[in-house]
C-alpha cells in the first residue's frame, strides 16, 4: 500500500471497523489523489468536500462510540452522474441539467447511504449515458489512465478511470449494451453486470425494458461484490426485481473450478473481433483454460441479434428522449439525436419482431448453458482509442454501421440478460488494460461472482493476467 486511498475496499472496511483506518484519513486520501492526478484525467465532475468531510467525522465518532457500522461504513463511493445524489450537482451528462441540484437521492443511491457510504464526488459519463465515449458537453472527455489521449470507454467511464487511478475504493455504474463492462475492460477495474431486478431501477423511463441495470465497480470481484450488497434490494416498483439479492453470499470464497465445465468464444459467434484483441485473448486461453475441469469453444445463440438490439434499444430511446428531442434539439448530443431519431423509423411490426427474436435469444442462451457451467469471452473487439474519435466507425476493414456496432461482444450478451463479471487479465499488444467477461444466465450471479473470484486468484498469480495498474505519478 502506498496511500490508503489504494487500499481494496474490503481491505479499507475491516480497517475502519478494527479502528486501525479512520474514515477521516481515508477521505482525506482520496481527495488529495483526485486534486493530484484528475486534472488530466476527468473522472470526477462533482465534489461536495464539506459534507464529505462532516461525514466522514461522524463515521469516525460512531466507531470510537462502538455504535454499530454498516456494510460500507465510513468508505468512500463516487456516484455515475446519471444517478441523482441530493443535494449534489447531478448533469446526466446534459446540458438540460446543467446546473440541476437534486432534493433527493435516487432509490439505489439511498441504499448505498444507508449502508454506511459517504457519497463524496459525481463521476463523467456520456450524455444520458449514450454511447461508449464518457465525454459531454457539460464536462467534456474523460481520459484512459493509461493514457490521458484515448478513451475510457463508457458510460460508466468516470467510475472506472477513478477506481484504477485510486480516486476511491468503489464507485456505482450501470450498463446497458456495455455502459460497465466496457470501461473496466478498458481500464483494468472490476465491473459486474447483474441480473434485472437484483439491483432495482426505480428511476428508468421504461420500466418494462429489462437491458438497462444499475451494478457496482470495484478493483477486485470481492469489492464490487461488497458494493453490490449494498445495492441489491426487493422493490416491487421494479417489475424483475425479486428476492435473488437475498441469496448473495456474505463473502465470497471461491468456486472449484476443477469440477465447472467451461465454454469459450471469441467473437460470440457473432461479433467483428480486432486481429490484436482475438490473439492476445488466445494467449491467455491456456492459463484460464488450465484451472477448469474442462473447456471447450462454443458461441451461444445470437442470430439476429444487432437488428433486435437496435430496434429495442430505439423503442427506449424514444420512450426517454423523444419529448428532448421535439423541444431541445440544439442541447442533445450526436447519440442521443442518432438513436431516438433511429426508433422513431420502426413499426410496430419491426418492434414485434424484434422481441421474438429476443426471446428466442434468451431461451438459447440458458439453452447453452446445459452444457456448459461457464462462459469466457473478450469484453471488447479492440483495444482503447483516442477519445477525440465519438466510436470506432471500422475494424480490421469491416465497417461499423453504427456507433454501437464495435460493441458487440457486450451488447449481444446484453440480449440474453446475463449475470456478467468483467476481470482484468493483463495489458493488450498496445499495452493497455485487456478485459475478459465471466458469464452465465439469469439468476446466476452468486455462481458467476464465485468463479470470477476464484479465477481472479488464478490471474493474479501470473504477472501477464494480473491486473495492471497505471502510473499515477
């Protein structure tokens, strides 16, 4: 440990409560790594200082009082601007809200505070959280730690840029075709993707669209497994929400992945894979390969997945943006314009098909998983570009349609609704941050973060798979 800003959350939780950390000093930590190395970066777009320092005092006081101290007592969580803190600057990344200071906290971020967070900063991410480039008009681009010039993908880009750059011990993120798979890819964090309705999502224009979920980040499976307790919750104003946030283990020990059978795909059988991306993931198949009790390729069912995902993901765009649109043109970003504009083209005819070939989709993807315990693929088609670039418009000579195209190998998975845990597994040929998916279906979240756990073990233990770490000097 250098500071304690770099210490696991898990770490920095047993600390606070042996009374051998002091929230105080843990804030103070982190403050002082935003004010030295976020001037380059952009991670963190909102702070209130004041309050988390009076915070923080009263969570040190409430140990040396032995009052009982929740889950996340006295540690500090940065916030995704798209979730509503009271009283502190929430933009969702628009200049619609530029200067909007909400009255309360959104019902995930309640939870969070409930549990003991001292909800100190906001963290950048796209308009809206459109597109897979955390830059905006309000606060402009966020930069890779690795490399301030290219991107930390998004839109959970500020959370994942300040958790690898030791900003903070856990910060929240949602994701819908990748929003945080993608950035911890890219930045060599942990993210986790949770089933609809563990994590419940009041607040979403279109209940009834289950792709968009709220998740944690962390630097290890075990941190964002510490945030996500916090965050699961039964709320029936949530229609998927249920009681599987009740069956979340309390600490996570590890699978025997002696006795899983493990199925691996590159492309996912659909999806436009970087020739550099596709051989670095190659040569770390056998280290991951080596541990389970068997392994095999196989791609899950995705036929028609890109026309389906557009198609829904334009119903929910409408459904959100088209009133934006109609009024405040001039205000909106290209992605949001480009997706909305897109959903209004459908049919109802389009849309009716497209939910059969979900459907048809998710039943193949539990499907796959009669034979397979497991699944590992890459959490992106390439490595990170320069963030002055909105998307990847081609790869290797094949033409991304849409800037949504470059991510499908989250967004197809997003189709099926998994349970998905991104683990840093080394640096690619640029050497930046390289990003693998551990996978299963629906419901499957404490088995999935089980594996995951244990293989971050695995990687860790070998300085090509490790988690790299960026120089913040």
């Amino acid at each position: 440990m250098s500071e304690p800003c770099d210490l696991d959350a898990v770490e920095a939780r047993r600390l606070i409560g042996t009374k051998d950390l002091s929230p105080v000093e843990l804030l103070e930590s982190c403050l002082a790594r935003i004010d030295a190395v976020d001037g380059p970066l952009n991670a963190v777009v909102a702070r209130d200082d004041e309050r988390a320092r009076n915070e923080a005092k009263r969570a040190e006081q409430a140990v040396l009082n032995g009052d009982e101290l929740g889950l996340l007592h006295g540690l500090p969580v940065g916030v995704k601007d798209l979730e509503q803190v009271a009283g502190m600057r929430t933009t969702f990344g628009s200049l619609l809200h530029e200067h909007h200071i909400p009255e309360a906290d959104d019902t995930m971020v309640a939870n969070v505070r409930k549990a003991g967070a001292n909800l100190f900063c906001k963290t950048n991410t796209p308009e809206f959280g459109a597109g897979a480039n955390t830059k905006n008009r309000v606060y402009g681009a966020t930069g890779n730690p690795f490399d301030p010039e290219k991107t930390c993908a998004g839109s959970s880009g500020g959370s994942a840029v300040a958790l690898a750059a030791g900003m903070m011990p856990l910060a929240t993120g949602s994701d819908y075709g990748g929003s945080l798979r993608t950035p911890a890819a890219f930045c060599g964090v942990t993210g986790f993707r949770p089933s609809p309705g563990l994590v419940p999502n009041i607040e979403r224009a279109v209940a009834l669209n289950p792709f968009s979920v709220l998740g944690p980040m962390g630097r290890t499976v075990a941190d964002a497994h510490l945030l996500l307790k916090a965050q699961a919750d039964v709320d029936r104003r949530d229609p998927f929400s249920g009681d599987d946030g009740l069956r979340l283990p309390d600490i996570l020990t590890g699978a025997d992945l002696g006795k899983l059978r493990m199925a691996w795909s590159v492309d996912l059988g659909c999806a436009t894979i970087h020739s550099d991306i596709r051989g670095t993931f190659m040569s770390r198949l056998p280290t991951i390969a080596s541990v389970f009790g068997e392994s095999f390729e196989r791609a899950p069912f995705m036929e028609d997945v890109h026309e389906s995902f557009e198609i829904l993901r334009g119903v929910n765009f409408v459904g959100a943006h088209r009133e934006r649109l109609e009024q405040n043109r001039d205000l909106l970003g290209p992605n949001v314009i480009d997706n909305t504009e897109r959903g209004m083209t459908y049919s109802l005819g389009d849309v009716a098909w497209a939910h059969t070939a979900q459907t048809r989709i998710y039943d193949g993807f539990f499907e796959f998983f009669r034979d397979a315990d497991i699944l590992i693929c890459p959490a992106a088609a390439v490595s990170p570009f320069p963030h002055a670039h909105l998307s990847v418009e081609e790869i290797e000579g094949v033409a991304m349609p849409t800037y949504m195209r470059w991510l499908t190998p989250v967004y197809a998975l997003t189709m099926a609704l998994p349970a998905s845990c991104v683990l840093p597994c080394g640096v690619d040929n640029e050497g930046m941050p390289f990003g693998i998916q551990v996978v299963g279906p629906r419901g499957s979240d404490a088995h999935v973060l089980q594996v995951a756990h244990a293989l971050e073990k695995v990687l860790s233990a070998n300085p090509e798979t490790g988690r790299p770490v960026p120089n913040v000097s």
